[in-house]
C-alpha cells in the first residue's frame, strides 16, 4: 500500500507533474476518486451540491466533520484535505486553531484549506506553527460572495497587484499550497512563477502546478449551474435521469419487478 503523500511531499512537487485533485464528499466517491488523485478535497462546496444551500455560508463544522468521515473510509493513497467552513476561523487564530484541531482529530485529515490571503496570512502562520498543515485559497473565495458580490473573475487590471499579494502573503505563512480560483491566466502564471509553493487551479491556468475540480461538476451530476472552467468529463446525471424514468414506467406498466425479482413459496435446494 502506497502511503498518502504529506504536505512535504506535495511542496516538493512544485515544478513537476501537475498535482491532481478533486473533491469527494462520500465514501463511494473517495474510493474511485483515490487510484487517480494525489489530493482529495473535501471542500465546503458540499453545502451546494449535496444540501441544497444556495451558497457555501451555511455549511457547519459538523458537516464538514461528517463529510470528513465518510471520505476519509475511501481512501487509501490520497491526501485528504478538509475545507474550515464559514465562520470557523477568521475570528482568530485561536479559533483557527480550535477547529483545525477537530477536524483533524475527528476526520484524520493530514491538512485544512480555508480562504484568504493577506489578511487570514498570520492565522495560516499560526496554525502551521502549530502543526496543522494549511492549503490556502486565494482569487474568488466564494465565502465572500457577499462582499465580492458575485462569483467573478478576480484580479483583472488594478485588482492584479491585490492577488498576488494574497499569493506572496500565504506562501510566506507557510501554506503548503495554494488555491488559484477564478483569475486571468496570465496572472496565474505569473504567481505560479513568482511562489515557491505549489498552485492548483480551479479556472486558471494549464500553467499552475496542479488543477482541482468539483466531483459533481466534471461528472454532469450537479446541474443546477455550469461555471466555464468545469469541464464534463461525463454525463451522469442524464445517466441517473432516464434511468429513474425507466424505473417508473416499469412500475407503472408492472414491468418491474420480473420472476428473477420476486422469491418463491419453497427455498431453494441447498447447493452441493
Ligand atoms: O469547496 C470546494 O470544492 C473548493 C474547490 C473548488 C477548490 O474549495
Ligand atoms: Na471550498
């Protein structure tokens, strides 16, 4: 059994073959995401594509904790990483600190991710003081969609100078990587060039040091909007669709269920 890579081994691969993430947020999705991923992701994004909230601001530590779990029996080779959800560490470092610990006690990640840059940077330097190994997130944060109003492109012209701060002030701290999300290829690149951390991109560029996606968006299953950058790799919820729609008629025709379905008065003969 191949071991997880640690937050080392993924610094080491700035450079090198683009780091390849996802995000999981069951077991079944853990176990045939792990073969192909060096990162899984347990991103907060779950509150979107599998409660139903409208944004990431209502997802709780309890659930990230549960989704932690659930994925955390999945894997056999990945790095698990657990978003800190909304409200769980800007207070303070403290706070931080406080719920990093949960989530790495209770859900065995090897590291969290939050958002932010310049200003979360001492909280990341904390934590990382402190053993908890941070992934940052910088560009579209979308936990502060109320602020940024909306989920747009971030770092175009004046805001340029603002990004890369952000990337230079993590990597300082002491994040093992960073999230690009939502920004000009081309400054991308350039932070990619400028940091001697890994960058994984999530609408970037083919130029960052890794890519991540959501698992629900690049297999066709969360529908409900497409951004540009999550590309469908399949069609599985067309798939599930016709599938429940044939199901339904067979019900209703009493197609379903055949002799093979249904059980008989006698047991069957034991087999020899
Ligand atoms: O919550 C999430 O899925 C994420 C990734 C898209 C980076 O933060
Ligand atoms: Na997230």
């Amino acid at each position: 059994k191949k071991t997880a890579p640690m937050p080392s081994d993924i610094l080491a691969r700035k450079g090198g073959t683009p780091l390849v993430c996802l995000t999981a947020y069951t077991t079944p999705f853990a176990q045939l995401t792990d073969p192909h991923c060096d990162i899984i992701l347990v991103g907060d994004s779950v509150g979107m594509v599998h409660h139903g909230l409208p944004s990431t601001i209502g997802v709780t530590m309890d659930m990230m904790v549960m989704h932690g779990q659930a994925v955390a029996r999945g894997l056999k080779q990945a790095m698990m990483v657990v978003d800190m959800p909304f409200g769980s560490y800007e207070e303070s470092p403290e706070q931080a600190l406080r719920n990093a610990a949960r989530i790495m006690r209770e859900t065995g990640a090897g590291a969290v991710k939050l958002e932010g840059g310049v200003t979360m940077a001492p909280t990341i330097e904390f934590l990382t003081n402190r053993s908890i190994p941070v992934m940052a997130h910088i560009g579209l944060t979308p936990q502060a969609i109320n602020t940024l109003g909306g989920y747009k492109v971030q770092g175009r012209g004046e805001d340029r100078e603002r990004i890369m701060a952000d990337a230079e002030a993590v990597a300082k701290a002491g994040a093992f990587s960073v999230v690009l999300e939502k920004v000009p290829a081309s400054l991308a690149d350039e932070i990619t060039a400028a940091i001697p951390i890994p960058t994984i991109g999530i609408g970037a560029s083919a130029g960052c040091d890794g890519q991540i996606l959501v698992i629900d968006d690049m297999l066709g299953l969360f529908t409900a909007f497409k951004p540009k950058f999550a590309k469908r790799y399949a069609t599985l919820g067309d798939d599930a669709d016709k599938a429940i729609a044939d199901y339904a008629d067979e019900v209703r025709s009493r197609a379903f269920p055949a002799a093979e379905h249904v059980f008989g008065d006698k047991a069957p003969e034991p087999k020899k």
